[in-house]
C-alpha cells in the first residue's frame, strides 16, 4: 500500500486514532487483517438495512414510526458502517506502525472497499423505506468514482479523493439516514383504491446520494484531465 498516496483525513491525527494503532498493532492484527474486517462490517452493515423490510409492521400512516426492532437495526447498520470506517481509516495507519507493507496491500485496500460500499449502498436500497433503484445505481456510480480515480493515477495524473460525494461522504449520508430512519422510516404514506404511495428516508437520501456521485465524478475527470493536459504541455 502506497501511504503516500492515501485519502486525507484529519481522524489521523487524532490521540485516539494513534492509541487504537498502538493497541492493534500490539494484538498482532496486520493491515491486512484490517481491511477484510472493514469489508465485513460493510456487508453485515448491508443486510442489517435490508432486513428492517422483512421485521417491519405497516408504518403509521401519521407518524410514520417504527417498531423496536427495526429501530434497532437501523442503529445497528450505522455502528456498522462507522466501524468500517474506523478500519478504513486504521489499517494505513497500522502499516505505518508496523513498516510493513505487503505486496498486496494495494488489492486490499481497494477491493474490500468496493465490496464494502456496493453491500452498503444496495442494502440500503432494500430497507424499509429505501428505494431499490436508487440503491442499485448509487452502488454503480460509487464503484464507478473510485475506478475514475484509480484509472486518473494510472494515466499519470494525481489521485483525486474529492467529493461532494466520495466514500466517507456516501456512508456519513447513509448513516444519518440510519439514525434518522431508526424513528421516521417512513416520511409520506397515503393509499387509495388503485395505489400506495410511499416516500422513505433511505429513498431519499440515496437519490441525494445518487446526485452528489454524479457531480463527483464530473469532478474528479475534470480535474483529471487538465492535470494531464498541463503534463502533456510541459513535455513540448
């Protein structure tokens, strides 16, 4: 893994940050170890959400509300996504304790993280109040962004991690959802003889998510290419 290169982040200099290393590094986790149990967190954080559908009873239609456990759940998913973060975040710092860099560090590093948002991000989509579509094309234009910016290191240009929606972006939106979800799954509820109507919180914040990407990855290939254009430039 290429520490040089890594997504900025001001958590990593926070005192608690550098104990967790510390204490990691001393249980013998490798960084390795880190990022695959980051991908768990992003999968079970996936199912969590979905499975608030299969344990929830019809909201009310005033309220909106939810019973226990889909409230818990809900808590659930976004303890889990902010544990995937926390190892997202933890893993190159471990490598930098430890010196030790894997050959395959890199892999790790971004393939459980793809993993991670598409299990999220689709889960999300499936869970009471979320939309499917919406889960599904968030996921797609997330895999998307980060691919944008892998192919941008590749051609010869810097690694681009702006938003308004990169990763830590998608799941601090996913997770507010959660929260907010936990109480009000449910926002518009109406029925008539031909149809139900029926307006989440999830489906909304993943469409809000689904607009951030877009101008995400508008970003990222502007920059992109004027950073190559200049190179090409300076070598005439």
């Amino acid at each position: 893994m290429d520490l040089s290169d890594r997504r900025p982040l001001s958590s990593r200099r926070w005192k608690i940050s550098h104990s967790l290393t510390t204490w990691l590094s001393r249980c013998g986790m490798t960084p390795n170890m880190i990022s695959f149990a980051g991908m768990l967190f992003g999968i079970a954080a996936g199912i969590t959400l979905a499975m608030t559908a299969y344990l929830s009873t019809e909201p009310d239609a005033e309220s909106g509300g939810s019973n226990l456990w889909v409230m818990i759940l809900f808590l659930f998913s976004a303890l889990l996504i902010q544990l995937r973060l926390l190892c997202n975040l933890l893993d190159g710092m471990v490598a930098e304790a430890q010196q030790s860099f894997s050959p395959i560090g890199a892999l790790y590093n971004e393939i459980p993280d793809r993993v991670s948002d598409v299990a999220t991000l689709v889960g999300a989509g499936y869970a009471l109040g979320g939309c499917v579509v919406g889960g599904y094309i968030s996921a797609c234009l997330a895999v998307f962004i980060a691919y944008i910016r892998v192919q941008g290191k590749v051609a010869g240009a810097s690694q681009y991690f702006c938003g308004p929606m990169a990763k830590p972006q998608r799941m601090f939106a996913v997770t507010v959802a959660s929260g907010i979800a936990s109480f009000f799954p449910i926002v518009l509820w109406s029925e008539s003889e031909r149809q139900v109507t029926m307006v989440g919180t999830l489906g909304i914040v993943l469409w809000l998510i689904i607009l951030g990407e877009v101008i995400t990855i508008f970003r990222r290939l502007t920059l992109i290419s004027s950073e190559l254009r200049k190179e090409a430039k300076n070598e005439f």
